[in-house]
C-alpha cells in the first residue's frame, strides 16, 4: 500500500542514502513510498554497499522499520534476496532472533513490489 513518507522516513532514508536528493523512482516516476527499496535499488552499488548502509542504523531505527514491515508499511518485496537476507540477518543480530522471523513471515506473505 502506497504511503507519504513522514519526516522520520525521510531522515533515515538520508542517513542510509544521503546523496538521496530526489524522491522519485527513476523508473516508475513515482514518488518513493518505502525506505528499504529505494536504498537497495538505487543508491547502494551491491549487497555489500547495501548492509554498509543498514548497519548504520541505530536499534531503534531497526526497530521502527521492522514494525512498518510487520504492519505492511515497509516493503522488501522489490529488494534483491540478498539484500532482504541481509537485512533480516542485521535484524537478528542486533534486536532477536523472533523479530527477524516476524519480519521473514511478513516479506513471505507479502512480498510484491509496489510502484
């Protein structure tokens, strides 16, 4: 489901992404609804780059996107495997190990990219 990303969106997207100037998806001409995707899509260079980046989050931040993804705000529907992967591994490691296992079942029953 499509969302305005709020002020807090926009200050972790620019933590994550901070070359970010533009909100929209060069592909789809859309605005940016989520977080996560665009950071993997279009700024991080590989998975690498991408768990360089999320790993600046603090526990909190992870806390907050893990809750939008359980809630179905949050998508990793249009993220590479291995960008969820090691999303869900950060998630394991720094919160628990039953937060990552909520976030996986969210991403399997989820899933689909949204534009």
């Amino acid at each position: 489901m499509p969302r305005v990303l709020s002020e807090k969106d926009l200050s972790i997207l620019k933590l994550l992404a901070p070359e970010c100037g533009d909100l929209t998806c060069s592909g789809s001409g859309h605005r940016f609804h989520s977080i996560l995707p665009p950071v993997s899509n279009h700024f991080a260079q590989d998975s690498d780059d991408f768990l360089q980046r999320i790993s600046r989050l603090s526990d909190e931040e992870l806390t907050y996107i893990s809750d939008m993804i359980r809630n179905g705000e949050e998508s990793l529907g249009c993220l590479p495997i291995e960008d969820v992967e090691a999303f869900v591994h950060l998630i394991h490691d720094r919160l628990s190990p039953e937060i990552a296992q909520k976030v996986i079942t969210a991403y399997e029953s989820g899933g689909e990219c949204e534009h």
